[in-house]
C-alpha cells in the first residue's frame, strides 16, 4: 500500500536547513520527507516522487570530496528544485561552470526578479525588489544550454535559473528560512506550479490511511505498545488502538529515571481517562544496575534502550501470541540517528539507536515520519484531551541523560526535586505552555558556595530552556530575570547538594537541547 500518494523528496547534502525545507513544504499540506543524497536511482525510482528538491550544504561542487548525486536522476523527468549547493550542483552536471565568487554573500540580499513565471508567478512584475537569504562563497559563472536567468543579485548574476524545456530550476538563495520574505511563495509556485502536487495531506487523511495500514499489518496478531506518558506514546497507542482495539497491550516501564511523582500521574490519567489495557512494571533496580558505574552518553542511551526491548520481550512472552512492538518514534529521531556522510550521528536516539540488531518482536512506529507539532495536531484529531497532547517533551532516557556522567539515586533525588521547582514555577508564571521544553540538568561538578557562614561544596544545577517549532532547531528562551531568580532561590535553598544554578543560553545548533 502507497501511503502517500504524492511526495517531494529532499536529498540533503548537509545544510542545517534542510529540515525546514520539508516543514516548509508540509505546511502547503504536501508530504515531504527527507533522505540522503547518495540514495540509489532504483530507491528513487521506487518512491515515484512527484518532485526533487535537492538542499544546500557546506561543501563547494568542484571540491575532490563534494558529496555528489548521481546525475542520471535528472533524466527522470521529474521536477527538480536546487538551493544554493543543491543549484551548484545541477548547473554542474548539466554543463555548467561553479567557481569561487570574488565576493560572498551571507545574510540578507536584494533579489531583483526579471521573469515571474514559474518560480516567482504572482510576484510584482515592476522591478520591484525582494529581501531574500543568502550564505555562499561560490557563484554560477556559466549556464548550461537550455536555462536562462530569472533572478539576479549584487553578486549573483544567476541567482535564480529555469530550463526552457525541462521542469528544473534553482535557487542561490534560501527559501526555507523565515528571513527570505518570499520563501513561501517560491516554494508554493514549485509545489503547485511545477510539481502540480495537491494539498491533500493533512492529519485527517494520515488516520485514515494509517489506521487501515495498521490494520492490515497486524491482521488477528497482538501487538504491545511502549507506553511513557508522553505525547508520542500516548498518540500511537490512540491510533493503534483505534485500528485494532483489544488486540493491542500498552506496557508502562517504571525505569526509575522519571520525574517526581510521574509514574504515578501517568498510570492514573490512563486508568481514568483512556480505554487503554495498560500493564505496570517495576524496573528500577533493574536499570539502576544497568547504569551502575557508566559515564558515557552513547553507552547509557543504549543500555536503556536495550533495557525497555529486553522487558517488553519478557512482557510479551506473559501475554502470548504478540508479534509486533509500538513506539513513539519521531522523524527527529531518525534524522539525528543517521549520520552524513560517514560522520557520527548527532546522538543515537534509544529508540532508534539504541535498538538491538536482533529483535524477536517486529517494529511498528506510526509516527517515524511526523514532526512534534505534527503528532500535537494528530492526538487532538484522535480526541486526546489537551493535557496529553500539549506536555512538554520528555526522553525515552529520561533523567538518565539529564545527569551528566554517572547515575545514582542521590543524583536521582538530587535532579528530581530541582525539575520540579523548575516546572512549578514555569506553571506558576504562566510560561509552561509558552516554551518547547523547561527542565534541569545536574552537573557532575562541584563548586564552593557559602551557606550559613560556612563553606559549602556542592553539586550544580543548569536551567535548560528553549523556544522550537519541530526540536530541529531551537533558541534559548529569554526568560524574565523574575523567575529565572525564583527557580535559582529556589533550588539553592530547598534542594539539599546544590549551591549553583546557572542558565544555558546556547542554541541549536550547535548545541542540542538535551545535554546528552
């Protein structure tokens, strides 16, 4: 079964942008999704894409080691849009000539449109210019045969081509990000203009064509669903449930690696609220051990995820005849997971990387292709109450990659009564719903500090919280002084080991939201 009968396809070359590219064209209610740009032409082929789009990236095409696609997926006939290197690269293997620019752009640019046809139609037609983003060193110097200029800049002669014939065209700025004032319009006209793709893919039409996959993929088997609490479990376990009732078993694992009292709330709200079969089990002492002594991130992560497989195995032994395993999988997980290029991945999620090569039960992630924001839109399309859908995010992990370096129940309590003032006051304040994600990060080092006239030395807590649409990217949130000073009182003078609160005011990237 073809789930999505019209996509555009993104081959990414290694921008940090490239994500917002897809969210930019599902925005238009059009499935796009992303894969690297080595991908085969059989692969290809195989997708049937009703568009290509292929992103930016840091290299420069005529470098020895410029990642490059095979060329003959521009004789596919499919609509082709290339950004910035992705533009370098078709012009260079059609027979065009990229060099280093005397001049670099990076930042704002004026466009000056000469053709609005095509990827600029519905613009002015009088000389008006456009603010658009640039950020490249190199420039077109040659066209090949066929195309012709639509767009210049100051330094960009070719800053915007089109071939005559063939549905290719290409961009030297960037049209993903919000800087680019007539982004949306660009990539509207290439969806719509060029691609003739419909804005059908919407979250109703994801139920109702993932609830009939579901259903022919499980048939008469049982599956068991790895319930957190979360929004993504929560979600999966709706839609799985909606497409085979009885024959689904959630499973909550105690970890020991959960908020203050979470557990407890979770197991409540499902018992109360949800017509959900949900089985308990306590594993704290178990992960405890599985921990015991590690320091690693990478280790850690995966020591948990083969924890959560390893139980849910045992689990579904008990129950008998389960064939298949739910989780909570998001695309932003399999895309930090996957390296580029032969490089490391950004961390390996413990539900993606973390996961054993040999598996007795087999994998069903309903929401492997969606965006957070996404999976919001889909639980309250599935009738999940507000306070499922709008919780903010919390690791498979949990605490365990909140505390840097090694893991035990003092650091455990230490971090819980330090997360819980932070969400006390965010709630208090209003903010909670304003942000991503606010929690607390403790610290494995130790600094002097003065308590009662006496010397202290003692563990250090970072406040973590950010502002993001997808977790891609994120910005640090600009907190009022007022309750960054309340959590900070707080946390110093209620939770006993701490005697410094700090704030991280770093972004992503280049850093990532969570610590480890």
């Amino acid at each position: 079964m073809n789930i999505h009968d019209e996509k555009i396809i993104i081959l990414d070359f290694g921008s940090q942008t490239t994500q917002l590219i897809a969210r930019r064209i599902r925005e238009q209610k059009v499935y796009s999704e992303i894969h690297p740009f080595s991908i085969s032409i059989e692969k290809i082929k195989k997708m049937n894409p009703t568009g290509i789009v292929l992103s930016g990236g840091p290299c420069s095409v005529y470098a020895t080691d410029a990642p490059h696609s095979n060329p003959e997926l521009l004789e596919l006939g499919i609509p082709v849009l290339g950004i910035c290197y992705g533009a370098h690269l078709m012009i260079q293997q059609l027979g065009g000539i990229v060099e280093q620019s005397l001049k670099h752009e990076f930042g704002k640019a004026s466009l000056l449109v000469n053709f609005t046809e095509g990827l600029f139609a519905g613009l002015p037609t009088d000389g008006a210019e456009h603010q658009v983003w640039m950020s490249h060193g190199d420039r077109i110097e040659r066209i090949p045969e066929g195309f012709e200029a639509t767009a210049s800049s100051d330094n960009s002669p070719y800053a915007a081509l089109r071939h005559k014939d063939k549905p290719f065209v290409a961009v030297q700025f960037h049209p993903e990000v919000a800087h680019t004032l007539i982004g949306t319009d660009v990539l509207r006209n290439f969806i719509f203009g060029i691609c003739h793709c419909r804005p059908n893919w919407t979250m109703h039409s994801f139920i109702e064509k993932h609830t009939e996959a579901i259903r022919q993929r499980i048939g008469e088997d049982k599956v068991i669903c790895a319930l957190s609490g979360g929004v993504d479990s929560s979600v999966v376990a709706a839609i799985i449930h909606r497409a085979v009732g009885d024959q689904l078993t959630c499973i909550y694992v105690n970890n020991g690696l959960m908020r203050s009292g979470e557990s407890e709330s979770i197991l409540r709200f499902f018992k109360e609220k949800s017509k959900l079969n949900v089985i308990d089990v306590d594993a704290v002492e178990f992960f405890l051990q599985e921990l015991k002594g590690i320091k690693d991130p990478e280790v850690k992560r995966k020591r948990i995820g083969l924890g959560f497989i390893k139980i849910f195995e045992e689990e579904a032994g008990k129950i008998g005849g389960v064939k298949y395993l739910a989780q909570g999988t998001l695309y932003p997980d399999v895309i930090e997971s996957v390296s580029f290029r032969g490089e490391a991945p950004i961390k390996s999620h413990h539900n993606v990387g973390g996961l054993p090569e040999v598996m007795k039960l087999e994998l069903i992630e309903p929401l492997r292709e969606l965006f957070k924001d996404e999976v919001r839109e889909l639980g309250l399309e599935l009738g999940l109450p507000e306070e499922a859908v709008y919780r903010q995010p919390f690791p498979g992990p949990g605490l365990g990659i909140r505390i840097m370096g090694e893991v035990t129940d003092e650091r455990l309590r230490i971090l819980r009564e330090s997360d819980l003032i932070v969400l006390d006051e965010m709630r208090k304040a209003g903010w909670y719903r304003k942000v991503w994600q606010s929690f607390a990060v403790l610290l494995p080092i130790q600094t002097v500090g003065v308590m009662g006239d006496g010397r202290t030395y003692e563990y250090v807590i970072a406040l973590r919280c950010v502002d993001s649409r997808d977790a891609m990217t994120a910005d640090w949130t600009k907190l009022p002084y007022e309750i960054l000073g309340m959590i900070s009182g707080r946390i110093i003078n209620e939770v006993r080991g701490v005697n410094r609160v700090v704030y991280d005011i770093s972004s992503k990237p280049p850093a990532t939201i969570e610590w480890e």
